[in-house]
C-alpha cells in the first residue's frame, strides 16, 4: 500500500486539493498483514486460560511414570556420575564461592554451570538425602511437558496439543539415566521450552515480559549446559546478520526484518544473562569469554587421530585404568601436573593441531559423532539392546517426522508460524555446536520439542477442517456446475 489519499473539502462539498502521505501500519495491524499474506492464524492467548488442573489431570499419566521409573531405578544412598560435583558445587555456593582455584580436580573448578548446583542449593541446605534430590529430575521433565502443552496451545487444538506433549513425554531416550540419577538434561529441557515459548510470544505480539522470559531462560539454559553459551554466541551473531539483510532486501518495516529483530533482542537478553558468570570466569582465569574448563578434554578427543579412536569421550582416570589407552599415559601424567585451567587450554591447542593435521580423520570423527548422538553408537562399550533399540526406533521415527512433516508443507503450500525461523535456528545451531565435542544421545534433550512443535503443526494444518467461507464458496461453484432445469 503506497499511501492514503487525504481529500481536502470546501465548503460547497468540492475539493480544492489532493494530497498523498505514507501510511504507517501500527503494530497489532502490521501483524494481522502478514499474517494474512502467510496463511499463519494467529496465536490465541485465551486457550491458556483454560484451568490448570484440567491440564495437569489430562498429562498425570507422564508424572507417574517418570515416578515409577525414578523408584524403579532407585540406586541408594551413594552419589553416581556427576552427582557428587553438583552437591559438591551446591555446598560452595551456599558458602558465598563456586570455583576450587587451588584444587587440581578439575570438576572442582568450572567444570559444570551453576545452573543445576543452585536448583538443588535449598534441599542440600535442609539436609535432604541424594534420593531426594534425584526427584527433582522427574518433577523437572513433568515441567516440561506442561510447558511445551502451553506452546503448541497458543496455534492449535486442545487435542493436538495433548497429542504434542505426549509425544515429548514419551521420547524414550529421555528416560535412560535421567530419572534414576541428577543430571542436567531435565533443567536443560524446562529452559528450552521456556526459551520457545516466550519467544513464540514475543515474535507475535512483541510484549517487553515476553522478551525477558525468552532471553533470560535463554541464559538460564547456557547456565545449565555450559556449551550453550557458544551456541548463545552463534545465535547472537546469525541473528545479527539476519536481521540486516532483512533490513536491507525487505524494509526495516517488514514483518521478516521484525521477525529477526525481534529474535536477535532475545539473544542479546541471553548474552546479558550470561555477562554475571563471564566476568566472574575472568576474574579467576583471566581469559576473557571463557565459559568452562571440561571442553579441552572433550576437543581433544573427537580430534584423535589414531585408527582405533573415533572421537569417544574418556575420562583421565579411564586412560590409567583401561589398557587400550595406554599409549594415551604419558600425556595424561603430564596433563596431572597442569592446574585445571592450563590443563583445559593445553588439550584445547592440541585439539586444533591434531585436527588440522589429519582433517580427513576428523571428519570420520565428526561423522562418528552424528551417529553417536543420535543412535548411540560407536562407543568402546556396549549400551545394552533394548537401549539401542530404542535410541534408532526413535530418533529414526523422529527424523522420518519431520521429513513427512516438511513435505506435506511444500505440497499443501502452507507456511509455519513466523516463530518457526527462530527455532530452526536455534535447532540447528545447537546440534552443530555439539558436533565438535564428544557427543552423547542425552544431549538432543533441550532440542527435541522443536521437532515435535513442527511436526505437530505441519500435520495440525493438514487435517484442520475447512473454513465456512470456503464451504460456502465450494457450495456455490458446485451449483454454478449443475445443468439449468428445462421450462
């Protein structure tokens, strides 16, 4: 629309001049444009008012087997995996530090986020047992769920919706581990879907509060999962540059350039969630942008040029134990004698000359990586089958969704909600980044409601009843067929 005309009137009715001004869409009026022009319904935020507890009753199912499946695989009173440095980490926190700066123990150090560590900080301070806390996983994922039914609830039915969060609930992938010991997966996820919802939000109505809420769970989650804030780093910088050539071959007005601002200002409010802990690693390591110490190890392995290694993950004190790693001790012994921040930054070095000395094999430990993350193979050990079984059956169902998800897109020629880009963005940015350390199938977790959001609304789409208007104009070129009866 190139303007308005405005009609200047005399006072015998006639006009005595024409004028043309640019006419300025307001805000809620732009949005109601693009929508029209991309066939997106708006979201509609009565469908939240719908009461609580019919929601909680309609996915108790979920609630109690993650319960059943905690009790079940119940392992006692002794801390397992990483456990002992996320109480160990909660104890420092509640006495006023986090970092060990003296201690060789690099999980002492800033090997995991304060994320979780600050989660659990309350019961550890009441003195509550590990079996306790390890609760907190399934609560957490019970969140989720009830979250992610609230995201697919602002475009579609209550029934698809229900279907969505089952869906997620009943990921299989999510169960192994997480419920019988304290991770971070489960926190990880709640952020994720808090990061999508108010961005969600945000793109479509641009309210400030929904702003914070994404940027700040955004913040949350790379305080979660401390890699994520190279995927926060990645994002920021990809938004930045969608955002100007937005500008540039749309108009700074256009409901694509808003889109990607709109995107880009939830990144930046993440990246300024993060600035707390990022002045605080540079105060005791004197790197600026230094967001932990566990990714040196991880680097240094996926880059491993030996034939026999293909980008496995081991811990230091699994090369002294495991013979197969033998040729791996001298190094260790020395990387022993290393604080943890030297350690880190010496595999760190080594990891990009190993890389670039045999790129062909580290391409191979990339490919490895892919598979690993996704079907839980190759590994030196052996998950069991049922665990395999399930990670192939459904990360393979998962990715066939999708594909028939983006085809019945093309063929029915419907576009997804304007929030789709983001989130593409954020999905692939993120398993990008995970290709580059040693990679482990619990790390899709914050990322697999992207999917299922998409799947969920490229099939919603396809099986949504037809309008009025158009069964009423369908009515009306059917009588325009029929044969004009005789006299």
């Amino acid at each position: 629309m190139a303007g308005d005309r405005i009609i200047h009137s005399t006072a015998n009715g006639g006009s005595s001049a024409t004028a043309t001004r640019p006419r300025v869409m307001p805000e809620p009026e732009r949005a109601r444009d693009a929508r029209r022009q991309t066939g997106v319904p708006p979201p509609d935020p009565s469908r939240e008012t719908e009461s609580l507890g019919w929601v909680l009753v309609r996915l108790a199912p979920l609630l109690a087997g993650f319960i059943v499946t905690w009790a079940v695989s119940a392992t006692g009173g002794r801390t397992i995996s990483d456990e002992g440095p996320f109480l160990a980490a909660a104890h420092r926190l509640l006495h006023g530090h986090y970092a060990v700066t003296g201690a060789m123990d690099g999980t002492k150090y800033l090997w995991h986020g304060p994320g979780l560590p600050a989660l659990i900080s309350p019961l550890v301070a009441v003195g509550a047992p590990v079996t306790v806390i390890r609760l907190v996983g399934p609560l957490l994922l019970f969140v989720a769920i009830v979250l992610f039914y609230r995201l697919l609830r602002l475009r579609l039915s209550r029934r698809a919706a229900l279907v969505g969060a089952y869906a997620l609930g009943l990921y299989g992938p999510m169960y192994e581990g997480i419920t019988s010991s304290l991770q971070k997966e489960p926190l990880a996820l709640v952020a994720s879907v808090i990061v999508l919802y108010g961005t969600a939000r945000y793109v479509s109505a641009g309210h400030r509060r929904y702003l914070l809420l994404a940027g700040l769970a955004l913040g949350a989650l790379a305080m979660t999962r401390l890699e994520y804030g190279w995927v926060l780093t990645a994002l920021l910088a990809a938004a930045s540059i969608w955002w100007l050539l937005a500008r540039l071959r749309h108009g700074a007005n256009s409901p694509r350039a808003r889109t990607a601002r709109r995107w880009a200002l939830v990144c930046a409010i993440g990246m300024l969630a993060c600035a707390p802990w990022l002045a605080y690693t540079y105060s005791i390591t004197h790197h600026f942008f230094y967001w932990g110490n566990s990714g040196g190890i991880s680097l240094y392995w996926m880059s491993s040029p030996a034939s026999d290694q293909l980008g496995e993950w081991h811990a230091s004190h699994t090369v002294f134990a495991d013979p197969r790693l033998a040729a791996y001790r001298p190094l260790f012994h020395f990387l022993a004698t290393l604080p943890p921040l030297q350690r880190d930054l010496t595999l760190r070095h080594l990891a990009i000359v190993q890389a670039e000395g045999h790129p062909a094999k580290y391409a191979l430990n990339l490919l490895a990586n892919i598979s690993r993350m996704f079907f839980g193979f190759p590994f030196s050990f052996t998950l069991s089958a049922a665990v395999l079984a399930g990670l192939v059956l459904f990360n393979t169902a998962l990715l066939g969704g999708l594909t028939a998800a983006a085809i019945s897109l093309r063929r029915s020629r419907r576009s997804l909600p304007p929030e789709a880009t983001p989130f593409l963005w954020f999905a692939a940015l993120a398993v990008a980044i995970h290709l580059f350390p040693s990679a482990e199938p619990r790390f899709l977790i914050p990322l697999i409601p992207i999917p299922i959001w998409v799947m969920a609304h490229a099939l919603s789409r396809r099986s949504r009843p037809r309008s009025p208007a158009s069964s009423h104009h369908r009515a009306l070129q059917h009588q325009e067929k029929l044969p004009t009866p005789a006299g």
